[in-house]
C-alpha cells in the first residue's frame, strides 16, 4: 500500500489475460461507455449510502478499503479524504488514468490499479481489507466469473469486513434483452446468499431508480 504522501507513478498493466466472448463484449461495451460519454453509474456524486457508512451514526473506523469498478475516482477519492487507505481497480484504463488525475487534484493517495474484479491475484491488492465497495461492477460481470470475484474478496476480507454492493435487479419479463446476458441477469439476495460462503447478508434496501435496483449489505464472518 502506497505511503501517504508518496508520489503516485503509473503502474504497468498486468499481463493481459484471455477472455471469452462473453467478458469481451462486457469490454467493449464499458470502453464504449468511456468513449462516448459519462457512464450512468459514474455521476461524480458520492452516494448516501456510503456516505452513511463513513460518517453515520453508526460509522465504521477507517480502515483499508478496496473499491471494485472504481471508474474515475469519486468514491476512493472520498474514502481516501476520510481517513481510508484505499486501493482502486477498474477494467477500464481510461478511468483509472482519470481516477489518478482525481486522486492527485485531491491531495490523496490511491492504490489505482487496472484490472479484472475477478482476478484479483493478478493485481498488487492482497489485503485483508474492512470494507468493500461496489457501485454497479458485481451486476455487469459475466455469471461464470462470479464465484471467482466472491473467492477473492473472500480471501481478502479482514474479521468483520463490509461488503455495500449496488447493484441492478433481474431484467423484468418481457424486456428486450440485452447482448451480454449477465446484464439481464442483474443480481439478487439469494445469489449473493449463495455466491458469499461465511458472509451474512445484513440489509437490503430497494434503489431509488426507475428500474429495480438494490443495495446490498454484507458482513464477513470473524
């Protein structure tokens, strides 16, 4: 984890590792989103719910964070700025090099790195962590790859860790489904249940969005 004050350096890509199809078209989709315009999941706003975490009533000390999906920063920037030492990954180059640029402008220190949530190994984040955030990176990864992102988080956690997970609901019946079927799939408690061995879910509060949305609180056995 980087000192405080160190001067961040990018850091080389990891060796790239082959895809199938599937985890390609969710690649081209998310550097689309990058290319064309702000990602909707990326609005520069901290949420509430984090917000609620960090500083609530019944805030959680700072400790070491990992964001999963961090796209340009906002978030990692805002636990960095709370007392967190936080590491950062995204798929996306192009915001991680944006998420560096956040970091720098807010006199914070992040471990960015560029990368796969769910090869997490391949990636100089080894943990444990007390919380983990995710802001729509679980719902947009391809299903076969999801046991391999719940095992790494796993294998990070600290006793005791946060897991606040955002994430889309199932496609309703009917809707035009998508190209990348995990995208339809969303995810739901019961997944989470079953993909998160020696965690418990603790909450789960609807979105406020004008599509089913969830946020999803879950705590590692200590």
């Amino acid at each position: 984890m980087d000192h405080p004050h160190a001067i961040q350096k990018p850091e080389p890509d990891p060796a790239p590792t082959r895809r199938d199809p599937e985890e390609e078209a969710v690649h081209r989709a998310l550097e689309s989103y990058y290319r064309t315009g702000k990602p909707p999941w990326d609005t520069g706003v901290t949420p509430p719910e984090l917000v609620a975490l960090v500083e609530g009533n019944a805030a959680l000390p700072p400790g070491r964070a990992l964001e999963l999906g961090c796209g340009t920063g906002t978030n990692a920037t805002y636990l960095a700025r709370h007392g967190w030492e936080v590491a950062a990954i995204d798929l996306i180059d192009s915001a991680v090099d944006q998420a560096r640029e956040k970091a720098a402008e807010a006199g914070v220190a992040l471990h960015l790195r560029h990368g796969d949530a769910t090869r997490l190994d391949e990636l100089d984040v080894p943990g444990p962590f007390d919380l983990f955030f995710d802001l729509s990176c679980y719902c947009g990864i391809p299903l076969h790859r999801r046991d391999a992102y719940a095992a790494g988080l796993t294998e990070r956690a600290a006793p005791g860790a946060r897991l606040l997970m955002f994430g889309y609901g199932p496609e309703p019946l009917g809707n035009p489904m998508p190209d990348i079927t995990s995208w339809a799939a969303g995810v739901t408690a019961d997944e989470l249940r079953a993909r998160f061995p020696g965690w418990e879910l603790t909450d789960v509060t609807p979105g406020t969005n004008p599509v089913p949305t969830f946020w999803f609180t879950l705590r590692r056995d200590a």
